[in-house]
C-alpha cells in the first residue's frame, strides 16, 4: 500500500493551442492522477493520434485501468484541473511515479502520461499541451 503522507508536490498547468483563432485554451476537467503505475505501457510522450472508431475502444480500456489501479491501491493522488488549466498535487510520497492526465470534450479524447520522480520537500512543475500529448483522437 502506498502511503498518503510526505511532502513532494506537482503544480501544472494544461492547455491546447487552438491554431483556427491562435489563442491558447486552457483545459478545465482534465483528470489527473499520480500513479505508481503506468495507464498504457504503450504511450509515449511524442503524441499519437487515433481514429475515432479506435479512440472508443482505448478509452473503454483506459476507463477501466484506472478502476483498477484505484482498486489495487496504486492510485497515490487525483485531481481536476481548474477553468484556467492549473492542476496541484501536494502531500505526495517521495518516490517514482507517472502522472496522468485524460481529457474528453467535444469530440477529443487527450491522455497524457508522463514519469514523474518526486524528491520529499521539492516542488515539481509540468506544463502540458499538445505537444506532449501522448494519446489524441484525431
């Protein structure tokens, strides 16, 4: 079991550059958890795109991996990004984790993992857009 207590944190901040108006959108909802394992060994940060009638599926899978990691106990943290795209995991266990991050609105579906190494008493910052996207619907 992983404990709940420590004193590393995450602070980020997510957004998506819209490139039809070249204003940045900050994305409010997005889902993140800090895990201590991966949600899909096969994302990588770098971006791939999928069909729609594929993103259904991966999305069914995802759903149900982090149900389990809940379940299992690997799930250290979770929060929501605010409307302007921040995001604050405090209280975390130093130690090797990935960060999460699953984003469904309008017709996209985002995911975003990345390996996260958490030192007790340090603060990390990620910033996340589409540039590091590991998983978008096209």
């Amino acid at each position: 079991m992983i404990g709940k207590s420590g004193s590393a944190s995450v602070v980020g901040l997510v957004s998506y550059f819209r490139t039809d108006a070249g204003d940045i959108q900050y994305l409010h909802g997005v889902q993140f958890y800090v895990a201590a394992e991966p949600l899909d060994a096969t994302l990588r940060a770098g971006g791939r795109q999928v069909p729609r009638a594929q993103w259904e599926v991966i999305k069914l899978r995802h759903r149900a991996r982090i149900w389990d990691l809940i379940r299992t106990g690997k799930i250290v943290s979770g929060i929501e990004s605010d409307r302007f795209g921040r995001f604050k995991f405090q209280a975390l266990p130093a130690g090797s984790f990935h960060l999460i991050g699953i984003y469904e609105d309008s017709g996209r579906y985002m995911v975003w993992q990345r390996p996260l190494t958490l030192a007790a008493n340090r603060q990390l910052r990620t910033y996340l857009n589409r540039n590091n996207v590991s998983l978008s619907s096209q």
